[in-house]
C-alpha cells in the first residue's frame, strides 16, 4: 500500500483541526461542507472510514516519521540554536 506524504498529512490535519475550531465558534453550511470534504479526504488519504480512526492514524503517521527524520544540524559557530523554525 502507498503510503501517503507527511506534509500533505500534516496540512489536511490543520484544516480539519481549523474547520473543527470554526464551526464549534460559528456553525455555518459552508463551513459543514468543508469539513465533511476534508474529513472524507482524510478518511481516503488514511484509508479508514472513520475521521477518528484517521486522524489517529495520521498522527501515527506523523509520530514515526519524526523519529525516522535525519537527525538535525549541530548549532553554527554563528550563534545559531539549530532548531527548525518549521513546525
């Protein structure tokens, strides 16, 4: 089975978390749509079908591919700490 790309794991799990956050604040039908694209889209890239069972896959996902990612950088000479801005 292919194995779906981090980053774009990561990116959906930051929508579906925004889309969660917005319509708990503010329910709208636009809003619902989005969030039922983003979970089905999810659901697929994770091949579950349950948005729980998929987000706890993602993680896990995400999880091992941060233990598996080449160790960083020893600090510059130049004063700089080493650690990745990206999060």
């Amino acid at each position: 089975m292919l194995e779906p790309d981090p980053k774009a794991v990561r990116e959906l799990l930051t929508r579906y978390a925004s889309l969660r956050i917005d319509q708990a604040e503010r329910p709208r039908q636009t809003t619902a749509r989005e969030l039922a694209d983003v979970s089905y889209t999810l659901c697929v890239m994770m091949a579950t079908t349950s948005v729980h069972d998929a987000v706890a896959k993602a993680d896990a996902l995400l999880l091992a591919k941060g233990r598996t990612a080449p160790p960083a950088r020893p600090a510059e000479a130049n004063g700089e700490s080493g650690l990745s801005l990206a999060v």
